[in-house]
C-alpha cells in the first residue's frame, strides 16, 4: 500500500483528500496560471464586460454561462471548481479550492465570503514537514450567503438556504433553512409565510 500511494503524484493525492506536499512543480504551475489570470481579471474595468466573461471560463473547471465576480476575487487553482448558472460574488471573495468547490445555480455571495477547502495538521511536527490536506464544499441551488462568510473544509450547504453574514459554517446546513452564527447554526426554516411576506414587498415595488 504505501508503495501504491508513493506512485501517486502531489495532485492525486491532494484532489483524495489526502496528505500531500503542496511544494511541487505540477501544483506550481496550475497555481501560477490561476495567479495570472485572477490577476488580469483583477485588473479590468466596468467595461470589459467581454474579457472578464472570457477571463472567468479560461479560469474555472466547469461554469454557467452566466456568472459574475466582483474584482478583486483570489483563487488557489480555479480549475478544481465549478459553478452552476446565475453566479454572482461581491468584492474580495476567496476560493481555496485545494479540493474541488461545487456551487449549485442561482447562488449569491455576498462581500468576502470565503470557501476554504484547505486543512493543516493539527499535530505540530506533521505539520511543521509541510504536510496539507482538502476536503471538498459543495453548495446546493438557489443560496445565499452573507457577507464575510467562511465556509471550512468538508462543508456541504443544502438548496435554498441564507447564511447571515459573518458566519463560520464548520458543518453542514440542510435545505430550506437560514442559518447564522459562529459556529453557524440553522435559526429556523424557510416557510411559505416568508413568501406571501416577500410576495408582499414585491408588490409594493410596482405600485410605487
């Protein structure tokens, strides 16, 4: 077995979830490419509504064809990630996508969510020889997450769900909920009161 897993290569067993060592020339050079990218897409205007559509495919493993960041945005690799149709991030999103990211379509983040798939060992000489490992996040349809969220590895988040801002999500969040908190808790469920109330407000707008 542990010649098996020698044979593997950095980036096998990192996408496993298991041990690796992130100082590796494959890893290095799929780093290097998110880096330029993020960093020409950090550099656009208002106006290149084109280059940063185009920037945004080149950059993903898999997305809608309609998604939107707000620059600046970072990300580890970009290509370990795939996002659904109707994306949109606010200012200073960060995706560590050590391990693959998958958000569902019709999801909202607000500024400065982060989804962290990266861990370190907790034990101090393991970790102090460089040794990292991912678990992956996955967010299902229609979500919205508040601002200066953080989501940690191995996280899933149901459909239909808010997170208030500011929360630290360290386990999963089922479907139909909002949730809140540090560590994020479900407050209570998304019922069809919320619609009639919201249904309300959207009536407003138009007689006004």
């Amino acid at each position: 077995m542990k010649g098996k897993n020698n044979m593997r290569s950095q980036k096998e067993k990192m996408l496993a979830g298991d041990l690796y060592i992130a100082s590796d020339q494959e890893l290095a050079k799929d780093s290097h490419r998110a880096k330029s990218i993020t960093r020409l897409y950090n550099q656009t205007t208002e106006d290149d509504g084109d280059i940063r559509h185009d920037l945004l495919k080149k950059l993903f493993g898999k997305t809608g064809d309609n998604i939107y960041f707000e620059p600046p945005f970072h990300t580890d690799y970009g290509i370990h990630t795939t996002i659904g149709e109707d994306f949109y991030a606010n200012y200073d999103c960060i995706f560590l996508d050590i391990a693959p990211i998958t958000i569902g379509k019709n999801v909202m983040f607000g500024p400065r969510v982060g989804l962290y798939t990266a861990g370190h060992p907790i034990d101090a000489v393991i970790r102090n020889e460089a040794y990292e490992y991912g678990k992956p996040i996955v967010i299902g349809d229609d979500v919205w997450i508040g601002g200066g969220v953080i989501v940690n590895p191995g996280v899933t988040i149901g459909s239909n769900v808010v997170i208030g801002s500011g929360s630290v999500i360290t386990k999963d969040i089922p479907d139909n909920v909002i949730a809140v908190g540090n560590p994020c808790h479900v407050l209570r469920e998304i019922n069809e009161n919320d619609k009639k109330v919201w249904e309300l407000e959207k009536q407003k707008y138009f007689e006004n």
